[in-house]
C-alpha cells in the first residue's frame, strides 16, 4: 500500500501501466515537450508527488526533469522516490541548466524558493504551470509563507505566453485564490486543479467495525490539534487509540496518556499500522490544514471510515465522513451499530479514489494543457 511515510512506495502502482525507457505512443502529444522542475530534495508528500507524476506523464508525454538547488534543501540528497521514477522510465534529471526550453514547463511547490534571492535558471515556454503543493494563506488568513517574494523570483526567470497557478484540492485553491484577490498578481489561476496521482491496492473493509480509532502523519506540531482536541478524539473509552507519529507531538512517550498507543514516525509500516484500527480520525492544528491530504486517500484505500474536518474532506467528497470534531464519538457509534453502514460507506469511498489513478490524471492533464494554450 501506498505510505506517506515512506514515499518510494509509491511509485509501483503508478508505474506500472510503463516500462523502463518507454516513449510516449500517443498521437498528437508524442512531440509535446513537458519539463516538471523540482528540488528534488523535498521530504515526505511533495517528493511522493513528483515522483508519481513523473511516472503517470513519462508514457504520454516527451517529458524531462530539471532538479534546481535551493537554500532550503542545501546538502541533502535527492529523495529516493524520485530517483526510482526516474531510473524506471529511463529518465535523467538535469542540475540547474542555465536555460530551460519546453512547450510546458511546471514548476512544484514555489515555497522552496522562500531563502532564494535570484534564480540561477532560465525558463522559456508556452505556458508555464506551478503547482501549488502548499497552501497560500492559513485558516486564519496570514501567509503560509512567502508568497509574493517566491513567485516574483519565479516571475523573474520565466519567459512564456501564459503563467498560471495550479491548485491541489478544493481547499487548496481557496486559499490561492484568496491570495490573488488580496494581493493582485499576473499569474492565472488555473480553471482545473493539478490532481494528485494514487492509485494503491484497496483492502476490503471489516464486516465487524469496532471503536478501535488511529491516526498517523509526520511528527509536526502543525499536524495536531491542541490536546484537549485529542483527548476528546482518542478517549478511555475507545477500545484502542493508536498514534503513528506522534513523538514529535508528546515529546517522549512516557508524556502520552495511559490509554494511547503512540508509536514514533516511521517506526511501523503504514499499511499494518492502518490494519489494526477500523477509524481514521484526523484534526490537525487550528491555524493550518492539509493542501492535499494523501494520508486520508491511504487510509480509505486501506478499508477505513475517515472522519476529518470539512476543509480537508472537501478533497474527497462523500468518501469521508466531513465534522467539526464534537461529534466524533457518535459518529463511531452509529457505524459500529450498523456494520453494514459501515461496509457500504467503504466501498463507495473506495470507489470514488478512481479520480486519482494514473490514466485519469494524464488525461485530466493533457485537457489542462489544452485548455491553457487555448486562453492566451
């Protein structure tokens, strides 16, 4: 199964339509030159999604990938995910070339460029593409970073017919929009979103549900709720509440209450960690929400029912089950009292993850593209 805690597990399912060299095939798009450009030293989520992308366009596209060196990332390696998408379409990456020639170029996550003050490569194309991987603005309205400065330095090394920002999720474009309306800009924002490529194996739920609740996600106080907030989530009561990264969050486990299982990030394998609960309950810190939410889509493919705040489950619809958090434990009951309930909501959130395979990204991509080149 696919885990956002080790991110090269992703590429298997999402490479496996390809082969190693494989050219594109398709009429029409075998000339279209795109160039994805990366730091391909981000941890965790933003390599995972590089690193499927390269592995859903390498079989449509004439595609190439061009790694920049930022301050952020100075002195680490690049992620393994990407190293393995790479080796898997025989695909080289190209370090800071001092020109970048495409007919599309896209660029991910414009906030590793916030410790820059110049860019040392020039980008020249028809339409250029970010995908904005992290949120523009917090639930409170400030900056999640420095917006305005990483795309100015973007804005300086580009030359092309059309720039256009590209959001994740329905959450994730809000908060781009906001920015725009705010602030004023020349970039566009993009009609459709940028999806995210997951395509796992799906485990069919339990017949018997029991309150037995989890939750997992790198060690980030970002990532968490205030502690009143979980206790509520993850009570006495419960027949098991088990926590996949939370050391960063409790310091050391001694400091967790009896009742909780907390286990270090990356010390158990995701798919047998999501194995042992039957609920997904997932709130993170007030001031700041997922762009995307990939541990959701894991959690669902793994047989889950997901209970999430209503911006995060924006993304996924009816899949999960959208709350404020004070209803947590009635939620619980309700489906542990109807096991069919609880069968029937799975598979239909199962279903619904379709959205987010390979060959529906290509082409959700490809119509992307044709529409850009058709609005300059």
């Amino acid at each position: 199964m696919m885990a956002s805690t080790e991110p090269a597990h992703a590429l298997a399912p999402a490479a496996r339509s390809g082969r190693a060299g494989a050219r594109p095939a398709e009429k029409g798009w075998t000339r279209h030159r795109l160039t994805l450009v990366v730091d391909p030293r981000f941890s965790g989520g933003s390599s995972s999604y590089v690193a499927a992308d390269i592995a859903a366009l390498a079989p449509h596209m004439c595609l190439s990938v061009v790694a920049i060196e930022t301050a952020m990332f100075k002195g680490r390696a690049v992620h393994p995910a990407i190293e393995a998408a790479l080796d898997g379409f025989g695909l080289t990456i190209r370090w800071s070339p001092p020109v970048v020639h495409a007919d599309t170029i896209v660029f991910y996550n414009p906030s590793c460029l916030r410790f820059d003050t110049k860019s040392a490569v020039r980008l020249s194309c028809a339409q250029a593409i970010v995908v904005t991987l992290e949120n523009f603005l917090r639930p409170n309205g400030s900056e999640g970073h420095d917006v305005g400065t990483c795309l100015e330095l973007l804005d300086a090394s580009l030359v092309c017919g059309a720039r256009h920002l590209a959001p994740v999720s329905p959450y994730n474009r809000g908060t781009v929009a906001a920015w725009i309306a705010r602030q004023g800009s020349g970039w566009r924002l993009s009609d459709a979103d940028w999806p995210t490529v997951f395509d796992p194996v799906l485990m069919p739920p339990t017949t018997a549900p029991r309150d037995r609740r989890g939750r997992h996600s790198r060690p980030g106080l970002e990532k968490f709720p205030p502690l009143e907030t979980m206790l509520a989530h993850f009570p006495a009561h419960a027949e098991r509440c088990a926590i996949l990264g939370g050391d960063g969050y409790l310091g050391e486990k001694a400091a967790a209450p009896a009742h909780w299982d907390v286990l270090r990030f990356g010390e158990a394998d995701v798919g047998e960690f999501l194995a042992g609960i039957d609920f997904f309950v997932y709130f993170t810190h007030p001031l700041w929400r997922e762009s995307f939410g990939r541990v959701i889509a894991e959690a669902i493919a793994a047989g889950k029912v997901v209970i999430t705040d209503p911006g995060t489950a924006a993304t996924f619809g009816d899949a999960v089950v959208a709350s404020d958090g004070g209803d947590v434990d009635r939620i619980i009951e309700r489906f542990v009292a109807d096991p069919r309930s609880y069968v029937t909501f799975v598979q239909a959130a199962q279903r619904r993850l379709s959205e987010f395979c390979p060959s529906a990204f290509a082409e959700r991509v490809k119509s992307l593209i044709t529409g850009m080149a058709g609005s300059r």
